[in-house]
C-alpha cells in the first residue's frame, strides 16, 4: 500500500538529458515501487529540450515536476533550488545520467527513517562493494587526489566525498542553504562542510556505471570548479572567491598587455601610444572573454548581442578603473611623498575593487 503522505524528493539537476528523462523515471518507479516519492527536474535550460522532455512526463505522471532556470547555471545550485523546492522530509541527489544505481534509495530511505541520528546517506564507490566501473587509471587517480584535497576541509571520515548520489533530510539542507556556498558540481562536499556540527552518515556501496546517452559535463572547468570551492571554504569569508579570480584574471591580462605592448611597440617599432591602446584593447578584451568563461560562468553572457554588450560595458567599466588607478598613485605619491612602490599598488588595489564591484553589477548582472 502507497503511504499517504510523500515521503521522498528525488532531486536531479540535468543539463541536456533529454534521451535520459524516460528511462530515469522508470527506473525510479520501479525502484521505488510501494514508496511515494515525486522527481523534481531542475534544468538549466538544455537548449535540447530536457525541461519540455520532463514537462511532457509530468502532464501524465503528477510525481513528475520540473524547475527550468534561465540565466542561471551550476550543479550544486540546481540541487539547492530543487532540494528547497518540496514538502518531502527526506530528499536524495541524482544525476540525469543513469550512472547511479538508483536501486539504491529504498536502502537510503529505510535507514534514515529507523534512525532518528542519521543525517545523511551516501552512495559510495569506494567502500566494500562499491566500483567505479569502467573508469580508466587516468581518472582514478585523479579522483583519488581530489578526495584527499577535500579532506583539508571535510569534518567527516568519508570514503567518498566526492559522491553525487545521496539522501538527505530536508530539514538540515533548508538550515544550511545561507551559508551554502553553490559553487561547483559537489554538492555533498559543499553540505558536510557548511554545517556547524558534523554530520552523522551512512555509507552505502554501489557500482558507477557507464554513460548510454549524452555527453559527459567533465571538463578543465568542472575540475576549477572544485578547487574553486575548496578555497571558497577555507578562505572565502577573509577573500571573496569571485574577487581572487577576477584579481588573477586581471593579473594575466596585465601580462598579455606587455605581451603586446612589447611586440608592437619594440618589435614592430609601432608609436608607443598606438602599441599601448592596441595592449590595452587585447588585455580588456582578453579578461572579458575569461571572466565571462570562469568568474561569472553561471552568469555568462551569450549571444552577439548580450557578448557584444558586456564587452562594451566592460571596457568602460575598467577605462574609469585605469583613471582611479592612476589618480590614487599620483595622490598618495605627490602629497605623501612616499614609497612610488605603495602609491603604484594603492591604485591598482582601488582600480581592482572598482572594476570588480561595477563589472559585478553592470557588465554580468544586468542580463
């Protein structure tokens, strides 16, 4: 017999898993079969239709819901806007793509209901039992040293830290969610280090299984991601985290700046004032493009219009912060008459804050 009241969310994020939202909801139907549950979709508007894909499933099945976000993008915020979005007391994480071993949640579910102490259920790959399938050494071992750069931060003794396949009372997340940082695709590493006392878990084996459809999301930026969160964990209160990319971006574009200048200038013996405007034009351009690929990736711009917009908006965002730059050194070197080497770093201080803060606002938050 079905139990009246919902007992379970099944939270998954997708991004262009349209050929996976049938064969996902049959299985969850089947594995869960005699509990009631409902899937939330939280797409981030596959432009492959994976939010109709669901929508179409929920005009025939009411378990079925869907939460598609336009503008916004990232793994673990998906999971916290569907993990806030139900009534349900317990709520599991799974990916879209079929590779977690879904038979698994009756398990997770019965042990977070017998016991009134356990916080959180995890699959995990690396306990007796558990696999991860047909990965190669390359990516084993980079696993591997991912989950012992994770434990600089964990306060628990997981196995698997880097699981996404998990159960969760909800409870505990909608506490968390202020201080939750939604950076990156770990979501699990992001819960069990934001809250204030260490969590009590489970760890329950499975086998990763191998991607039928679709395209693996893996790549050098999910992979900066990661390292983006960890220091957001351990040094973001003392330093935003968007403001040390946006720093260091702007420290490569002083670079490709000189770059220029050099070739130009010396090289191709260009006036000096056209070789630096053409630097200075590189280098903007240059940070741009970055920032809108890294700092700002859930904010991105696209399209020619939108790119084309920010890049203007942009440019004249870090032309006021080059005046605010030189006129605080000039400042504090004429009237202090002190060290050239602080007034020089006092402007470029100033001329970073002004261009992140305005960028921040004007450039990737008007869109």
């Amino acid at each position: 017999m079905i139990p009246d009241q919902l007992e379970l969310a099944v939270v998954i994020p997708t991004f262009n898993e349209r050929a996976n939202v049938p064969l996902l909801i049959e299985k969850l139907d089947a594995a869960l079969a005699g509990r009631n549950w409902e899937a939330i979709f939280v797409d981030d508007n596959s432009p492959d239709g994976t939010a109709d894909a669901a929508r179409e499933l929920g005009r025939r099945d009411s378990r079925v819901r869907v939460i598609q976000r336009i503008g916004r993008r990232g793994l673990s915020s998906a999971c916290i806007e569907g993990m806030c979005a139900t009534a349900a007391p317990f709520v599991a994480v799974i990916d879209g793509d079929l590779q977690h071993d879904e038979t698994l949640l009756p398990k997770m579910l019965d042990a977070l209901e017998a016991s009134a102490e356990l916080d959180v259920v995890i699959g995990s790959r690396f306990v007796d039992g558990g696999g991860t399938g047909e990965w190669d050494d390359d990516r084993v071992a980079k696993s591997a040293f991912a989950t012992r750069l994770s434990r600089k931060v964990l306060k628990a003794d997981l196995s698997d830290p880097m699981s996404g396949f998990f159960m969760i009372r909800a409870g505990i997340v909608r506490d968390l969610v202020p201080t939750l940082s939604a950076i990156g695709f770990k979501i699990l590493l992001d819960i069990m280090t934001a809250s204030p006392r260490p969590l009590n878990f489970l760890e329950l084996p499975y086998v990763f299984r191998t991607r039928a459809l679709g395209e693996s999301k893996l790549d050098y930026v999910v992979a900066m991601e990661y390292l983006i969160a960890l220091y957001d964990r351990m040094f973001g209160k003392v330093v935003p985290v968007r403001f040390v990319m946006f720093s260091g971006i702007g420290a490569l574009g002083a670079g490709v700046h000189f770059l220029i200048l050099a070739a130009f200038f010396r090289g191709l013996n260009w006036p000096f004032v056209g070789a630096t405007i053409l630097a200075t034009a590189v280098a903007m351009t240059f940070n741009f493009f970055l920032n809108n690929a890294l700092t700002y990736r859930e904010q991105r711009l696209k399209g020619f219009g939108p790119m084309l917009g920010g890049w203007v908006s942009f440019c004249v965002v870090c032309s006021v912060g080059a005046a605010a730059n030189v006129g605080v050194a000039a400042f504090l070197h004429n009237v202090q008459h002190g060290d050239w080497r602080f007034a020089a770093l006092a402007g470029i201080a100033v001329a970073a804050v002004w261009n992140f803060a305005l960028s921040s606002r004007f450039v990737w938050g008007r869109y």
